[in-house]
C-alpha cells in the first residue's frame, strides 16, 4: 500500500487544526477517544511566583471548558499524585483525575512549569462530562470482598497467593460508559504465573474487563552483614565476567551492595516460587554450567542499573535505590523471562526455542526498563499505551547494549533465542516486519489478543525509534538519524516526565517533540527527526 502521497497533506492539515483550535501560542493534540487535548504545548499561562499546584489548579479552572472535566473546582476533579524538578529548571507534577472522590482508572495526567513560573505542557487525555454518565448513577450492591469472590471464580483455579488479593473502587470507563468498579488485583504463580486485573461492576457485579500483567512478590532472608568481593564467573554464552559478591559466614552470595540497596541473584531450582534461595558459591569462582545463568542475571542487572545511573542519574528502576532481585533456573524448560512488578523472573528455556533467557543482556535491560515505566509513566498493558510499554523497553533493553557495548544491534534477544538457528531473532527494531511486525499505523492490529496486539504494535514505535537514531527512508519519507544518544535521552524524558497512563501513539509524538524542544530547542535537528519519523510510520 503506498501511504507516501499522503504524508504532506496529512501533515499540513494536523498542524492547521492544531493552530486553529489552540491559537498562536498553543499547540494541541486531541485525543481520539475523548475529544479533550491528551497533549497541549506552549506558553501556557503567564510568568508567575506562585507555587506549582496553585498555577495548575488556576489553568484547569480557567479551562474547564476546554478539560470538560467534572467537578465544582479542579481541586475536587484533580489530585496531585507526585512533583518533581529536574536539572533544566522545570517542577513536573503527576495528576489524578477523580470523581466524587474515585479515582477514574487510566486518568493520568503530567504538567511542566518553567523556572519563570510558566505552564509549559500539559499531557495526558481528561475524560469529559463524567458526571453524565447514566451508570454512575446506580447504587453500588457489592463490596471490595464480594468483588475478589466474584473475580477468584471466575479466575476459575485456586491459586497460591504471594501478595493478598485487593480490590479498589475506581470510575472506569469502558466501550464510551463509565461506571464504578472494584479493581481486583489477583497475585500469584501457582499453578501458573498471574498478575491479573479484574474490573468488576460495582453494581451489576459484570466483569467489565479482565487482563494479565503477570506480577508477583516474595520475601527471603539473606546475609546482611559481610564483606564486598570481587568474583568470577562464566556467562552462558561461555565468556567470562567479574561480578560483585559478599562474603559472609565464610560462603559467598551473590549480593552486590555497591549499587543501589543491593542486587541479589536467586536460584529457582527449577520451582516456581519466588524468589528462590539466594545464591551461595563456596569459593566465589562460579565457573560450573549451573552457574552461568546465575552469573549473566547479577552481571546484567549490574550493567542496567549502570546506564540509568550514569547516563540518567537514575537510582534503581523506582529512583529511590530500590532492591534488584532476579530468579534463575525458574520452572522446567520455562521458554520466558519477565518482570513481575516486583522482581525478575528467568527461565532456563527448552534448549530449542529458547535457552538460558538471563544470558542476554538486552533481555534483561529489556525486563528492568518495564519496572522503570511502572515508577514513571505507568502505561496501562493494552492496547497503544502497552505497546508504547514493550517499545521502551526496546528502546532501552537496546540501548543498554549499545552502552555497554555488549556485541551492539537492533535485535532483541539474539543471543539466546532459537539457539540452534543462526541469525534470528525475537524481534528487530530496525525491520520489525522481519518477524511479522507491522512498521506502519495502518497495518496495526486492531484485535483483542496479546491485550490489543502489544508486542505487534511496539513494532510501529521501534521503527520510529530506530529512524530517529539511525535515519533512513521509509515509505518515502527520508529521516536524518541524530543518534542513539539523543534518540534515548529524549525517550526518557519522555517516558518520565510527560507520558500518562493511557498514552496513545499521537500523544507519544507530541510527548517526544516536547521532550526534544526542552531539551535541545524547538528548532533542532531533533525535533525534525522525530516529525520525520512519526510521518514516516503514520502516526499523526
């Protein structure tokens, strides 16, 4: 299909309505499915001394009509979640849009105010005229115990729970309806691996909605005194590392304690409860086969936590120095790795598909980088906000590679999949069709599998990324790479500061052209990149 006689006048027309809804001194994006802007940019108030929430809360006031949010004040329809100030002189806050005191599921939304006081950008989609909705109306028959019943039988298994099943009311807008529901978060690994969100209808008690975002947690008692080591080890690909240990009661853990509040390396034996048994060698020399998997998962988790400290000054994936737990040798021929939300899981694969999954490091940086977005931006694990989920952690599971310079490309997870096949990969950043990814807004998936098609789509995006950093042409449009450095740089502005819980393709566009312009000024080569890019893959 070709799409690039297209591009120009789809372009001028974006950029005319933008104009003519915002003015001269705005630029807006609108969100599809609201009606309401999910991205606006611009000198959006006047310079002001007073604080930061005070001038967020003026601007929605003076534009409710714009927001169409509900509510007598914005204090009663907003609440301030997080702020922040970074090194550019920006203070970045994190709302939540409420109802009648109920948090609206997905409702996320961040501003950025200058050092002269001015609101620069507000992003992420408000849903409107809330208080319209007829279902809102209906009295809530269930409570948060009858609505974990309700999801557990329909979960249809009798799990064993890590974490206590909870269920908080919420305002969630479902198929254009809103109404009240509990969200049921159901925690556990056995039989299987579950992390599932339940939405269950506050007063029809009709599973509104149901996904799995597999998360999990547990608790080990490990050495907390000793001495910090250097030992060595062998990788699973047969290359030897050193790696930080702790020597204490005469053995040696794999707990290292110069990073961070400690990364700690666990063995699974081949069970699946986590975390394991934290791992103990007798003279810090892991060299046997056994040890490889272990070696890799301390090694790379090290290595992540290294480039976002020293690239983003970035303490562990929460900011805050937060404990890095990974588990190795989970299950029998387990063909996955991933990051429970809490801690990272491994499996040793089934010596075909898939071997020992710890022994690559974009996988790795991959897994931790979804446990940054859970502390950033949080983006929802479906539809375009999951997609742009698994296309960050492309993003920096790559970059992470390139990095440390760890046998860089733009393949994922190369190194340990199909490992009696030369060449392949999981998936290609730079030609995700290669794996029967589309590279084009309009050859998206548009079902209900894999939660919207969340790894599928994540190729629209990583092409993007990918013409952003290296250039290219592509369905006509030529793209003049500024750099995998300034590709990431903006990204994680991006991610961190302005993307919300329900980001969209469009808003992900505007988010990285704002990022870019705080970071480089609105007339750099980067924020043609970006434009060129997002062109080129039809996201408007």
């Amino acid at each position: 299909m070709k799409r690039k006689v297209f591009v120009a006048l789809i372009l001028v027309f974006a950029l005319s309505f933008s104009t003519a809804l915002a003015g001269t001194n705005e630029k807006v994006t609108l969100s599809k499915k609201h009606g309401t802007p999910e991205f606006i940019a611009g000198e959006l108030t006047k310079p002001s001394k007073e604080k930061a929430e005070d001038i967020v809360f003026s601007y929605l006031k003076e534009n409710k009509n714009k927001f169409k949010f509900t509510g007598e004040s914005s204090k009663e329809a907003f609440k301030i979640i997080s702020k922040s100030k970074d090194d550019l002189g920006y203070t970045y806050l994190r709302l939540q849009q409420e109802y009648k005191g109920v948090p609206v599921f997905g409702s996320t939304q961040t501003v950025h105010i200058n050092k002269d006081g001015v609101l620069t950008s507000f992003s992420g989609a408000v849903i409107p005229d809330i208080d319209k909705h007829k279902k809102l109306k209906l009295e809530k028959k269930i409570n948060s115990k009858e609505a974990i019943s309700i999801a557990e039988a329909d979960l249809g298994i009798s799990p064993e729970y890590v974490v206590s099943p909870t269920g908080i009311l919420m305002v969630y807008l479902y198929e254009d309806e809103a109404r009240y529901v509990y969200l049921v978060r159901l925690n556990f690994l056995n039989p299987e691996p579950g992390n599932w969100y339940y939405f269950v209808d506050a007063s029809t008690k009709e599973i509104v909605n149901k996904f799995n975002a597999f998360y999990t947690k547990k608790t080990s008692s490990i050495p907390t005194t000793g001495e910090d080591k250097i030992g060595t080890g062998i990788g699973v690909l047969g290359d030897t590392k050193d790696i930080n240990t702790l020597l204490s009661s005469s053995s040696y853990y794999l707990i290292d304690r110069t990073r961070g509040n400690h990364i700690q390396t666990f063995d699974g034996n081949s069970r699946t409860r986590l975390p394991g048994s934290i791992w103990i060698d007798s003279d810090n020399n892991l060299i046997d086969s056994y040890d490889n998997a272990a070696v890799d998962a301390h090694k790379y988790a090290a290595l992540t936590y290294d480039y976002f400290s020293d690239v983003f000054g970035r303490n562990s994936f929460d900011g805050n120095g937060a404990t890095i737990k990974s588990t190795v040798h989970y299950g029998r021929n387990y063909n996955n790795a991933g990051w429970t939300g809490y801690q990272m899981v491994f499996g040793d694969g089934d010596g075909t598909l898939f071997r020992e999954l710890s022994g690559s490091l974009d996988v790795m940086a991959h897994e931790l980088t979804h446990a940054v977005t859970q502390y950033t931006a949080d983006l929802i694990y479906q539809d375009e906000s999951g997609a742009i989920n698994e296309a960050m952690s492309d993003v920096f599971g790559t970059a992470v590679e390139f990095w440390a310079n760890n046998n860089p490309d733009w393949l994922l997870g190369e190194d340990i999949y199909t490992p009696n096949i030369s060449g392949d990969a999981l998936r290609s950043m730079e030609n995700p069709t290669d794996s029967g990814d589309p590279d084009h807004y309009d050859d998206r998936y548009t079902g209900t599998e894999d939660y919207g098609g969340v790894h599928t789509n994540s190729g629209i995006i990583n092409k993007a990324a990918y013409l952003i950093s290296e250039g290219g042409t592509h369905y006509g449009v030529n793209v003049n790479g500024i750099g995998i450095d300034k590709m990431t740089a903006i990204f994680y502005r991006a991610l961190n500061q302005h993307l919300t819980q329900s980001s969209t393709f469009s808003q992900l566009r505007a988010a990285l052209i704002q990022s870019a312009t705080e970071l480089y000024g609105a007339n750099g080569s980067e924020t043609q990149a970006i434009n060129d890019a997002f062109d080129s893959v039809g996201v408007y």
